[in-house]
C-alpha cells in the first residue's frame, strides 16, 4: 500500500487496538531503537540526564565479598543534608571539603511551571575506578575484600590526577593530612567497628540512601536492583567506571 | 678521554659583557624569587597561594611543567636524531641541544615539585609502591631516567667521549619519547574528561616536542651568537636551516592535527566536550586560542618560515620564539578548558564555565621556571661555551 492511499484510510484511534498489540508494537519500537541507538536506549538525552538506561550496570558478578554499594532513592531526597552532617561528624571532615553533597536543580514541567529537585552524590567506589589506575603511588586503592575505594594517605603525593580522573567529582584535598580525602563508605569510623550502615545511610530520615552488600540476596541493596519493574540508573555510565552506586526513583 | 680539560679549553669569557651579566643577574633574581614563592606555598598551604580548586585541581603550574617537559624532549630528540644521523647539518647544534634539553627539564621539575601537594612522598613512594597503570608514575620515572641519561651524556660530550655520548643520548632519547607520550596520556586517557579523552594527545605532545625543541634550539643559538657578536659560521647556519624545516614541517603537522581535533569533537555527541571546545573557539578563551594557539603559535611562525625559505636567522628567530610563547599558551588551554565543564554539568545551577584564573603566586613560580631555564642558558654558554661549537666529531 501506498502512503497515498495509506493517508485517506481513518484513524481507528487507539482506543479500539488491543492491549497485546499495543504491546507487541512497543517491543519492536524498543528492539528498533536499541538496534540503531546501539543498545543506549535513552541516548536522546545527553548521557548523565539517561534514566533507565542500564549500560554501566552488569548485575551478573559480584567481585568482592561483601561488595557494598548505595542504592540512592533519588525522589525521596529532601535536602536535609542530614546526610553531609552526619558525614562531617563520624569522618572528621573539615569545612572547606566535602565526602558527599547533594546536587539540585529546577526542571519544567510545564509552560511556566519548574519543580526542584535533589541528587546525593558521593563516591561511586567504581568496579574499574579511574583514580586507582592513574595514582602514581597507589595511596588510593581498591580494597581487595569490600571493593571499597580507599586512602593510605602517607603515600599520597598530591599530584591530584585522581581529581582530574574521577567523574564524581568525589575527592577533595585535605590540607592536614597533606593528602587527597574521600568517601570510603565509612569503613574505618563504622563499618570496621561492626556498624553495618554508613553515617549517611543512618541519618536519613527519609531512607534515601540504602547501603548494604549487593552480593547477598537478602540484602535490602540486592532486592531492590532486582525487582523487574524497577527503573535504576548509574551516573556517567560512558566512562566506563563500572560505578556501585545506583540511582532510582520510589 | 682527553686529559687536557680545563675551564679554558670548555669556557667562552667573551660572552660576560655587562649586558649578559645583567641578563644573568635577573635571571637568578627571577628564579631565586619565583622558587621562593612556591617554597613559601609549600609550607602555607597551597590554597593560599594558588588558585586552583577542587573542581579546577590543575592550573598554570601544569600547563608551565608540560610546556617545559615538552620543550626538553624536543631538543633531546633533535639532538640524538642529529649526533645519530651524523650527516643532518643538525649535528653542529646537537651539544648546546642537549645542555638546553637538561636546562628545560631541570625547569619543568622546579616547576612540578612546587605544585605537587607533598612532593617528598613521591621520591619514596614512587620506588616502593609503583603503580604501572599509572602515567604519571611512568612520565616522572622516564624523564628522571631521560635527566640521568642527558648528564651522563653531556659529561661524554664535554670529556669527548663520542661513543658513550652517542649511546646515552638514544637511551636518553627513548626514555624522553615515553615521557612525553606518557605526559599526553595523562590527559588522553581520563574518561571522565571528553575534551581531553582520546588517541591524539600522545602524539600530539610528541609532535609538539619537535616544533618547540626546533624553535628553542634557533631562539638560543641566535641569541648564543649575538651574546658573542659573531656571525654564524655555515656549519652553525647549515644546522639552522634545518632546525627550520623540522619547525616548518611540525608546525604545519599542529595546524592540521589542531583543525581535525577540533572538528572531530564536534561530529561526536558528546556535550562537555563540545562546551569546553567552544569556550576555546568562542568563548571566554577565544583570544588565547585564535590569537596566541592559532595564529602565534602555528600560522604566523609558519608563514614567516615560508616566506623566508629558511634563509634567514632573524626571521627564524622571531619564528621560534612565536611558536615558544604560542606553545605555552596552548599547554595552558588545554590544561584549562579540559576542567572548565563541571562532571555534573546540568545541576546545582553549576555554570558551564567554572573559571580559572592564575594567581600572582602562581604567575611567580612560572617566572621562577622561566628563571631557571634562562639562568642554565646564560650560565652555560659562558662555562660550556666552546663545547656548543659546530661539531667537529662524526
């Protein structure tokens, strides 16, 4: 048939189509999608803005025993930065720096109407972590056990590549300990001590940010990356990093 | 290994006029002031002092160490590939390259041990925990390996050891290609930093080292000569020429080089790369980059090389030191507009430009740098002077 003759036909609407035709038309517009698009789905939208786009995450292998990571529940943030506070206090973190923050910004949902929102970022404690591989001395390392990304701070030289290579912006420099400082999911002042949440995770009061060990099943961090409806994204996928925190909504 | 060395048969006491001790006098103020002031840095507390920040953590002081470490490899290369090649005319320019080479290197490092946070750590810490995936472990190790190399042939030179010179300086040399490829790997191989990310740097730096190793070798033969009031003899104008064809030939390789990486990131999808090029094209570094990268680091040096088909020491001359004052501009935008997009660009309100601005601190450890590099020159060509005659050896 020709477009021609495909313009003068009436629109049945989608009113009368069939849920499982509607279904089966939207799997061909994914499968054609991903088929051009590469796999990246989503990749209209410059990549950090990509929601649902599960490129970066691989849900098969877990490398560490127990592999932490922080599922962030990114909606529920309020801003009460309880978390930062929390961090500053349990990890002695000085004014002019930061562990983690929380990002903001308005987005339209209308003609003249914005909403705000909010994004915890911290660091990502990647499975291929940019900073470890550029470190001259290897004062910041993965730590074989947890896969946390850590400091032995008397080798730190201060050369801050490590800065320049991290996508998350995560690391500051700590000028008393004369050394780059970061988050390290709180393994020295609480999870070490037998504490099984980081001080961030703890203060929430809206239960952002779930910690835990994704290598177990029962973990809260494992069910709610395996639900099969649940949308979850990672930040800057396109570096490759391999991050371990995840990023949701509800 | 002659055993009639001597200051006198090494030294050029003519060239202590009393317009080149007062050049050397405030050569040594330059340095002895810039040093001190990174010194001061050191122990204050480089924010302080320097203007770098958590977002911008590299700022001039790398762009400086680049635009020196970068300078060193291309007169080491020059030099090896002239005493290597014994019949390029290169040769008779192939001593004072070397001493330059060490002169420029030995800048580079008075510049990055005083940006460097805790610059001791890395002289224990590099030996006893190496990280081989690292490149900066790798350019600092080969370009400490490439220093050790370039004395220990400089002191064959100077004792007119030429088998011993000749094999250092190759060993010297290759120890400079991995620093330097190493140098641009630094930036071509961070992920997170698409203005920077991909295959060209390396061989960018590369390319970069032999123009500005080119026009440092012709800026301070130039200028060893009218230090000396003497004219070039042929063999010194000979390895001249050539000096500018290998600065012809590299600048034009930087325009096309510079023209495909421009257009490349613009083909591509990716948004920080795309922004931090337009801060360069039309943006707040637009004049650093049309007027100093583009036209008197490349075109105008080019074009003067053409016109005058190398015949021309002056014209020469005023090329190379175009291409050094270009060159480092270009080190320093790269450095720069490479951190301008913030990681999470898109939040917070965070503006597209985080800004960087020198500080006066900073500008004086440049100046420091600067500094050494002239101190060396001066100095050496009044304590080495003869030994920068054309070579008689080969």
């Amino acid at each position: 048939m020709k477009i021609d003759d495909l313009e003068k036909l009436k629109n049945e609407g989608p009113d009368t189509l069939p849920s499982k035709e509607r279904r089966k038309f939207l799997k061909w517009g994914l499968a054609v999608t991903g088929v051009f698009a590469g796999g990246a789905v989503l990749s209209l939208t410059s990549a950090k803005n990509v929601q649902g786009a599960l490129e970066g995450i691989k849900l098969k292998k877990y490398p560490y025993k127990p592999h932490y990571c922080m599922i962030i529940r990114q909606d529920r943030c309020v801003d009460c930065e309880k978390c930062k506070e929390a961090c500053v206090k349990t990890n002695n973190v000085p004014e002019y720096g930061y562990r983690t923050t929380i990002l903001e910004r308005e987005i339209p949902i209308g003609p003249d109407e914005k909403q705000r929102e909010f994004m915890p970022v911290l660091c990502n404690h990647c499975n291929h972590p940019p900073c470890v591989r550029v470190c001259p001395t290897r004062a910041t390392y993965k730590d074989e056990k947890t896969g946390i990304v850590m400091m032995d701070y008397k080798k730190c030289i201060g050369c801050k590549t490590c800065m320049a290579a991290c996508p998350y912006n995560a690391r500051y420099f700590n000028e008393e300990k004369r050394a780059i400082d970061k988050c390290n999911f709180c393994f020295d002042t609480r999870l070490s001590k037998g504490e099984k949440l980081t001080a961030c995770a703890a203060a929430c009061p809206a239960d952002v940010r779930i910690f835990g060990d994704l290598s177990d099943p029962e973990s809260r961090v494992y069910k709610l990356i395996h639900e099969p409806d649940r949308v979850v994204w990672v930040l800057r996928p396109e570096t490759g990093a391999m991050p371990n925190v995840y990023y949701t909504k509800g | 290994m002659s055993n009639n060395l001597s200051t006198g048969t090494l030294s050029e006491p003519r060239v202590a006029t009393p317009t080149v001790n007062t050049a050397t006098a405030f050569a040594i103020l330059f340095t002895v002031v810039g040093l001190g002031v990174g010194v001061y840095a050191m122990i204050a507390g480089h924010h302080h002092v320097y203007a770098c920040t958590r977002e911008v953590p590299w700022g001039i002081l790398i762009s400086t160490y680049a635009f020196f470490a970068i300078t060193s490899t291309g007169l080491c290369l020059l030099a090896a590939i002239g005493h290597l090649f014994g019949g390029t005319p290169l040769m008779h320019l192939g001593n004072r390259a070397v001493y330059l080479s060490i002169a420029t290197i030995l800048a580079a490092f008075s510049v990055i041990g005083l940006e460097l946070e805790s610059p001791w750590r890395m002289l224990i810490y590099n030996v006893i925990s190496p990280n081989l995936t690292s490149n900066i472990w790798w350019m600092g190790t080969l370009y400490g390996m490439a220093v050790g190399a370039m004395f220990i042939e400089f002191f064959a030179i100077v004792t007119r050891q030429w088998n011993l010179a000749l094999a250092v300086g190759i060993m010297g040399a290759l120890a400079e290609v991995g620093a330097n490829t190493n140098l641009g790997a630094v930036f071509a191989t961070l992920s997170a930093r698409p203005f920077w990310y991909g295959a060209q740097l390396p061989v960018f730096f590369l390319c970069s080292s032999f123009a500005s190793g080119a026009a440092a070798i012709i800026l301070f033969t130039h200028l060893a000569y009218k230090m000396r009031g003497t004219d070039f003899d042929e063999r010194t104008f000979r390895g001249l020429q050539s000096a500018g064809k290998v600065l012809a030939l590299t600048l034009f390789l930087l325009v096309v080089a510079t023209a495909w990486r421009f257009i490349v990131i613009f083909t591509g999808n990716n948004e920080m790369a795309m922004i931090a090029a337009n801060h360069l094209l039309k943006g707040k570094m637009a004049t650093n980059f049309w007027l100093f990268e583009v036209a008197i680091g490349m075109v105008f040096p080019l074009l003067l090389l053409i016109g005058t088909q190398m015949k021309n020491v002056p014209a020469m001359s005023i090329a190379g030191a175009m291409t050094l004052v270009g060159g480092f501009i270009q080190r320093y935008d790269l450095v720069v507009a490479g951190q301008q997009v913030p990681v999470y660009y898109g939040w917070d309100d965070l503006p597209s430009y985080l800004g960087y601005i020198p500080s006066i601190g900073e500008l004086l450890v440049v100046m420091g740098g600067i500094g050494v590099c002239l101190t060396l020159f001066l100095i050496g060509e009044r304590v080495f002077g003869k030994v920068f005659k054309p070579a008689e050896h080969h």
